[in-house]
C-alpha cells in the first residue's frame, strides 16, 4: 500500500509545530531573533579581532624578552670562552662547562638549551653529540632553523613545539619560541650553535583567560540585548496586539469595543483614529441594520397588506375569465390577460413572503430522507407542459440506485423546479431542439442534481450575478414561464438553509449549467460534489 506523507508542516513534531506556528505569528520574536543574529555576528567578528590582537601583542612582547635573554646567554657564553686558557685543547669538556651553566639557568628560569655542532661536517641534531636539557627532546628544534645557520651565523628564531619527558615518563608538548645563536669554541676552532627554547604556557594561559573574558561578555552582551529588544518590540507590539484583538472582537460584532489611549505618541494617535474609525463603522452598521429592518418591514407589511384586495380582484378575475366566452373578442382576451397577470402576481407576493422570512431568519427546514431521483422525475413531469409550450425536451439521467440526501422535500423540489423553468426560459429558439439534462448523482457524503441547457448561455463574471433578487442577463428577453425575478434568489437561500452548494456555470453560445450539492446527512460540511460543475461535453480553452 502506497503511503503518502501529509502535506504542509502536519507531519513534524508537535512542538515543532508549535514552535513554528509562534514563529510565523510572533513579529516581536522574529525582531528579537533577527536582532540576536546580526549582535552575534558583530560581537564574533569584534571578539575575533580583539583576541587576534591580544594574541599578537603577547607573542610579539614574548619574542622581544626572549631573544634579548638569547642574546644575553649567549655574549655571556662568548666571553667565558675567550676566558678559557689557549693549552685546553679537550672540546668535550669544554662545550661540558660551557652548556652546564646555561642549563642550570634555564631550569631556573623556565627554558630549555641544546647545544649542536659543530656545523660545517654535516652534521644535525638528530646525528646525536648534543648536550641539552635532561628530559628535552632534541626534535623541538625545527630542521628550518638548523638550515638558517648552514648559510648564516645572525642570531634567529621561529616559533616550535617543545616536548619534554619528565621523571614519570610522563611526555609533555607545548607551543614555544626557539633562539639560535651560534658560538667559536677555542679548543677545536669549530662553531657550534646553542638554541633556546622558551614555552608560551603564560601567554597561552593569559589568551586563555581574554577569550573567556570576551565570551562570558559576549554571552551577558546578548542577553542584554535581547533583554532590551523584547522591551523596546513590546512597546511597539503590546498595541498592534490589542488594536488586534479589538478589532477581532469588532469583526465578532462586538461593536462598542475601543482601544484603551495614552498619551500622545504616534500610537496613542493610532488607537485615536481606530476608535474613531470604529464609532463611524458602528453608527453605519446600526444606520444599515435600521434600514434593513424597516425595509423587510415594509415588504412584509406591504405583502401582507395585498393579501386581501388581490384576493378580492382574484375573485372578479375569476368570473371575468369564466364569462369570457359571452364576451367580444377584445374583452376576451383582456380577459385572459387579467387572469395571466393575476397568476403572475399571485406568484410574486409569495416570493416576496418567502424573501421576507429569509431576511427575517424565520425561514425553518422539515427534514426528511429525500430521493432526488425521484424529485427530478417529479418536476420534469411537472414543466413538460412548459417544455412543449417551447419545444423543447426535458430528458433526466440518473443511476439505478436513489441518491438519498437529508432536507426539506419541499424547498428541494423549489430549487430544482426554479433551475429547470430558468433553463427552458433560456433554451435555443433556433427552432432545433438542443434538449435539456437534468443530471443526478451521489456518493456517501454528498448527492447533486445538474441541470444543463444548450442556449444562450453565461458571459464571463454573469456566473456570480445570476443568483442576484430581479437580475437579468437580457432585460429585453421576455419570461416564457411567468418568473418573477426572485426564483434563483430563493433557490440560494434555500440551499444556503441545507448547508449546500448551488452553483452556476456557462459560456455565451454553449449554454449553461446550474448545481445543487446537498450533503448527505443535514449539518455536515461538504467537501466536494458528485457531479462535476463544467459539463463533460465542454472542452475548456487551453490557456
């Protein structure tokens, strides 16, 4: 079975979720974060150099001392050489009393000596016949600076690594400064070279502590800043908040709902011109409301009031129209007229009733367990007079199974019967008949009835108006069913009453299509319709 993954951000975490959701709601959050970012950024590259400098100053002031004590050794050496009596010809044990001393200081003073030579014979420190400090390994000397003396005899130095075994066994490595100096010893006339070797463990210590100093300052330094960010935001965002908040609230209908003002800062004059926003919104609705009302009193005061002399004109209409055959042919058919007219009006005054209720909010369903197969059957039967009238046919296609929905019977079969008489209304008069399809279908959610016409057809944006009380796309057209110009109006308020769709479709010379979706069961929410809204037979522009 092919498992797809849930669109949108469903499928993480619920606290991601969470998060996520804050993030994207939260302008004030977004502020602070994105003020974090670039104090971070600042502070790291502020840190960075400052430590680089720190570091530079150390290690130029260290080289500075170290060089100056290299030099100090080694004119102390020299001259302790030119002391030695010109009989000693033993160079061991002269270069003995010469690096004995100076390892003794060393051990002192914190560094370390080896003495190598003599140079010009090839030789290296790791040849071996060095004299160093016990425990020093010869290797912190680097081969770099062993070759600087092949060619030269100017005191230098680079920086090393010095390891050191101490009495445990116990290997050690530390960063450090190495000094070569290079000295005559009498008794061979050969040069040997003495490198110091001093560690950096005080300077690296100190760099040490300066980073941590900047990080604990860098760290309370954003804290800070955050601190005050979400402070200063606050102050912005508290009433954007509440001007929010209100105007959800005056959304609600909670029309007496104001911002709360103080002082006279920019946004003290915001929440002045919403509140005086929302008493000109206020007092419009209240006037529009007062309006609405006494208009739907009117219609219905004025519906009501036709009741009795329509009726009594009904009656002398009726007796005109029976005695009509004594009559001389003008007076017949003014006769006739009457009675069409009567019916028309008849009709009207109901439709104005019923548009009353549903202004009203009185407007009630009575439901049952409706086929609308069965309805759709009913009411083709019912306008095939009409159909005929306009030659046209009236065909239904259903599937063998009822389409069952929960609702009214009565304002279902209003719905449908409108659709169907608009569709006759607006069928070609070419003198081909184009027919028209009353559509059925269901499912187990939702059941839907289209009925499609081959006429005149919809101009783009008339979908959306067609439902609009007296619309008409062609005022010129006459209505060849009696209509009032109220029977979609209704049609939409009676599907809006069932929790429905109607809606219309149409293209001008390929006619048009109205649907009705009903769910299954009253009060649950659709989500899609059995039948498609575009006929089948259309083939849409590719764009």
């Amino acid at each position: 079975m092919l498992h797809l993954r849930p669109s949108g951000t469903r499928w993480l975490p619920e606290p991601v979720r969470r998060g996520l959701t804050f993030w994207r709601r939260s302008i004030q959050a977004r502020v602070v974060a994105s003020t974090l970012l670039l104090s971070a950024a600042v502070i790291s590259i502020v840190g960075w150099y400052l430590v680089q400098q720190t570091r530079d100053g150390l290690l130029d002031h260290r080289v500075d001392a170290v060089v100056a004590e290299a030099n100090d050794e080694t004119a102390d050496a020299r001259d302790r050489l030119l002391a030695v009596p010109g009989t000693d010809a033993d160079a061991a044990t002269q270069k003995s009393d010469l690096v004995t001393p100076i390892i003794q200081r060393g051990e002192t003073r914190g560094f370390s000596v080896v003495l190598a030579g003599p140079t010009g014979e090839g030789g290296r420190i790791a040849d071996g016949g060095t004299n160093s400090t016990p425990g020093l390994a010869t290797s912190s000397v680097p081969l770099s600076l062993e070759e600087h003396f092949d060619g030269s005899s100017s005191t230098a130095w680079t920086y090393t690594t010095i390891r050191s075994t101490d009495g445990d066994g116990v290997t050690t490595a530390q960063p450090g400064i190495v000094v070569g100096s290079q000295v005559v010893l009498p008794a061979d006339a050969q040069t040997y070279t003495l490198y110091y070797l001093f560690p950096l463990d005080e300077q690296e210590e100190t760099l040490a502590l300066v980073t941590r100093a900047l990080l604990t300052a860098a760290i309370l330094l954003l804290v800070l800043v955050a601190g005050m960010t979400w402070l200063v935001t606050r102050q912005v965002v508290s009433p954007i908040r509440l001007a929010r908040r209100t105007a959800e609230r005056l959304a609600a209908g909670q029309l007496q709902e104001r911002m709360k003002v103080a002082g006279e800062d920019d946004l003290a004059r915001l929440a002045t011109s919403f509140n005086q926003m929302a008493s000109n919104l206020q007092r419009q609705i209240r006037q529009l409301e007062e309006l609405s009302r006494v208009q739907r009193r009117f219609v219905s005061d004025v519906s009501h009031e036709l009741r009795t002399p329509l009726t009594t004109v009904r009656m002398a209409g009726d007796m005109l129209h029976d005695a009509r055959q004594d009559f001389d042919p003008a007076t017949a058919r003014a006769a006739e007229l009457l009675q069409t007219e009567l019916d028309r009006f008849e009709v009207l005054l109901a439709d104005l009733l019923e548009i009353s209720r549903f202004d009203a909010g009185a407007a009630v369903l009575e439901l049952d367990d409706v086929n609308l197969v069965d309805v759709a059957h009913r009411i083709v039967d019912a306008t095939r007079p009409l159909a005929q009238q306009r030659q046209v046919t009236v065909v239904v296609r259903a599937p063998g199974h009822p389409c069952l929905a929960e609702a009214d019977v009565r304002r279902v079969e209003r719905i449908v019967r409108n659709l169907v008489t608009n569709a006759i209304d607006h069928a070609a008069t070419d003198g081909v008949d184009p027919g028209i399809v009353v559509q059925v279908d269901g499912d187990e959610h939702a059941a839907a009835i289209a009925v499609r016409d081959y006429g005149v057809g919809l101009a783009p944006g008339e979908a959306s108006m067609v439902f609009n009380r007296f619309w008409r796309a062609d005022p010129a057209r006459a209505r060849t069913s009696g209509g009032t110009g109220l029977g979609l109006s209704i049609s939409l308020e009676d599907t809006h009453l069932h929790g429905g769709w109607l809606q219309a479709w149409g293209r001008p010379g390929e006619g048009a299509q109205f649907r009705l979706t009903l769910p299954r069961r009253a009060g649950q929410v659709l989500r899609h319709s059995p039948l498609p809204l575009v006929p089948a037979d259309v083939t849409e522009p590719v764009s």
